[in-house]
C-alpha cells in the first residue's frame, strides 16, 4: 500500500481503491489481475505540461516590467517593442504579454484591443502622494502643496492613458482643427482654471492661449509618445518664413516647437502626398507668372528665373483631400525630392524658316444683328450712371462687386503648384 502511495498515478489509485476494503489480503485470496501486474512492473509513467515552464515566462517577463517601471519620460509602447527588450532568445507570444501585464497592473494600464497593441502605462503618484500625507499631515503650506503636487499627478495619469497616432499627420485643411481633442480633459481644465480666471474682454484670446499651453505641457509630459500639430505648424511656418535652423532649435529646446528634424519630415511627407481629387462639376482654373530675380548681375551668372502657379477650384467642397498625411519613417534624399513635381522642359525645334511657313488668309467680317449680344439691365444702368456723370460710379469693376454683394456665392480653393525653375530662353 505504501508503494502505492508513492506511485501517486493512475495505475496505483485505481489499485488502491479495490483493496481499501479488504483488511487481510491473504485471507481473502486476493490475486493480481494479469494486467495490473504488468502495470506494475511498468516504470511510472511522466505527464508533461503543456507549454513553456512558467519560470521561465516569469523571468522574460520580469524583464518587460522593469523596462516600464523605468522608462520615465515615456509612457506608450508597442508589445512588439516590449518584446524586443528581452535579452534571451525565447520570447513569450503577444497575448500571453497582454495577459501578463493585465494581471500585474490592473487598472494602471492601458491595452488596446486590436493587434498590434499599443500599451499606455499610467502613473500612480498621486495615490502614494495622498497615503502619505495623510498619514504625516503637518501644516497649511505643505497642504497646499500637496494639493498641487497631487493634481499634478492626476494630470499625468491621464496624459500617460491616452493613446495617439504616431504614424499619420492630419490633413492640410484640419491639421489643428481637432487640438481640443487630444488634450485630456483635467489638463485642459487647470490651464483654464489658470489662464482664464479674472480675465475680462476677448475671452477667445485667451482661450488660444490657454490650448497652447496646455499641448506644450502635454509635449513635455510626453516628448517621444506625441507629436504636436500644432508645434509642427509653428516650425514648419518658422522654417518657411525665415529658413533659420538654430531659430527653431532654440524654440525647440524651449519647448515652443517642434525640432528642426520634424518639421522637415513633416515638408517631405506632405510633398509625397498625392495631388487632389476633384468631384465633378468643378471649375477648376490655373493662373501662373513669371519671376526673374538678377542676383549676380556683374557678371550675369546666379540668376533666378522661376514661374510660379496656382489652380483655383470652385466650389470649395469640389476638393476631395486626403484625411492624413502618413509619415515618413526615414527621411528621403535630396534627390528623391529633387525630382518632385518637375516638369520636363520642351525645346521647340524649328524645321525650316518661319516666315516662308506663315499663309495669309484674306479676312472678311460679316456682322450680323443677330450675332450680337444685347447689353442687360446692370450693363445700361452702369452706361446711364457714366452718361449722366453721377457720383459714386466707378469702374465696370467696382460697380458689377457692389451689384453682386450680396448675392449667394461659393468659396474658391486655391492650392500651390510646383514652381518651374530653368534659364531664360
């Protein structure tokens, strides 16, 4: 029986509870069943579990745990980045990551529930920052501050919980419209609460204000998780009007703008965009021009000679724009984008003398009464005015504006086109 015992399978309980009954096994002439006895002198049979020791999952995923207790300034990770931490060759599958760092942190994190998942882990400051006040409470002053200390804590939180997009811009004609929604709601309220108390006139200017600080706090709680649009904007605005490189790190490093780097990552990815889709019925028209600027004019070399465009599309809504801009992971070369938008430039070859290859053609004007068009009732009254030498009446111009004022009328997009850059000919 005690072998039985410490056999501990199925073989030996199924033994033990035939005989649990019997009390003398001799007496009862009790004789081994033929395969029982064959069991017997059969070797314990090993059960093995199914999947990977768990120590050694413990152990990976420790190292995980520690990667995210530590990163400090960051708090949005990939389960795939998670998993590259881990030092050693075997690595645990992302739904077990998943799993794991639900049991361990509960409410103090984040995972979305899609592949791949995006990881937000929040901070629990403000939790230890009250227990322990509470339990050392001194005076008013230190009150005071642990009342700020602890908002600040929920303010971090919060920043640390949401999730954002790190790989699209938004469109050209929204890239800031949707600010208010990216700002957490608690971080919105104390900007609020210390930009706009007792404040009198054009509240909508402090408003500006207040969202602004607020993305800059939200910029430096998270510098690697979130990309401001609207500190793009002023970088890329910055880098256009004064095309200075130390103006923008300097605001950069302030914490008013985004870095050099992005803003021309954000150019090249807008240029890489495709060109607008138009419904129809659109009128679409192109207006171009010339520009010729005379450097170097000592010796006529470095001269600049360019023609600039724009195409106007009416009605406004005809424009059908993308909804994001992607953005570039890499960089492209200079001349990947110096290929961008060129237009290849055609030499008009004459194939004999020009004056030889004009025909002229007898030209005779018939005119009709009714080939011609009747002046309408504004065009007569524009006449009336300049006959009768009435005050008021200015040009064609200016009179048909006025006329039209106040009729319905839709609004034109206009976009920029590649300037085209060659020698004059």
């Amino acid at each position: 029986e005690r072998l039985l015992k410490d056999r501990n399978d199925e073989v030996g309980r199924a033994i033990l509870l035939r005989i649990g009954s019997v009390h003398d096994l001799p007496a009862a002439d009790a004789q081994y069943h033929f395969l029982c006895m064959k069991e017997l002198y059969l070797p314990k049979r090993q059960t093995k579990t199914q999947g990977r020791p768990r120590n050694d999952v413990d152990e990976e995923m420790q190292c995980i745990f520690n990667y995210i207790e530590d990163s400090s300034e960051e708090c949005q990770f990939t389960i795939e980045e998670l998993i590259n931490k881990i030092e050693s060759d075997c690595r645990p599958h992302p739904r077990t990551v998943k799993q794991r760092l639900l049991e361990k942190y509960g409410d103090d994190i984040c995972i979305t529930a899609n592949m791949p998942y995006i990881v937000c882990f929040k901070s629990t400051g403000h939790k230890i920052i009250n227990d322990f006040w509470y339990q050392n409470r001194l005076s008013e002053k230190e009150e005071r501050t642990r009342i700020v200390e602890t908002a600040a804590a929920i303010i971090v939180e919060d920043a640390r919980s949401q999730v954002y997009n790190l790989t699209q811009y938004p469109s050209s004609d929204t890239f800031i419209d949707n600010l208010n929604d990216l700002i957490p709601e608690s971080l919105l309220a104390f900007t609020d609460a210390v930009v706009m108390s007792k404040k009198k006139g054009n509240f909508e200017k402090w408003k500006k204000q207040s969202l602004a600080i607020a993305d800059c706090l939200l910029t430096a709680i998270r510098p690697k998780s979130y990309i401001s649009p609207l500190q793009v904007g002023v970088a890329t605005f910055l880098y256009k009007k004064y095309g200075s490189r130390r103006l923008i790190d300097v605001l950069s490093s302030l914490g008013f703008c985004s870095s050099y780097t992005e803003a021309v990552r954000f150019e090249m990815s807008s240029m890489l965009e495709p060109h607008l889709t138009l419904r129809k019925q659109a009128l679409s028209q192109f207006v171009y021009d010339n520009a010729d600027f005379n450097i170097g004019t000592i010796d006529g070399h470095n001269t600049f000679h360019s023609m600039g465009g724009i195409i106007c599309v009416t009605p406004k809504s005809a424009v059908v724009s993308s909804p994001h801009i992607d953005r570039l992971k890499d960089l492209p070369s200079a001349e990947t984008i110096g290929c961008l938008g060129t237009l290849p430039v055609k030499v008009f070859e004459k194939t004999g003398p020009g004056l030889a290859a004009i025909q002229i053609n007898p030209l005779t004007l018939n005119f009709s009464h009714k080939s011609l068009v009747s002046p309408s009732a504004s065009h007569l009254l524009w006449l009336y005015g300049k006959h009768m030498n009435r005050l008021g009446i200015g040009g064609w111009n200016g009179f048909m504006e006025d006329l039209t004022r106040n009729k319905p009328h839709d609004i034109t997009y206009i976009n920029c086109q590649p300037f085209i850059n060659s020698p004059p000919s």
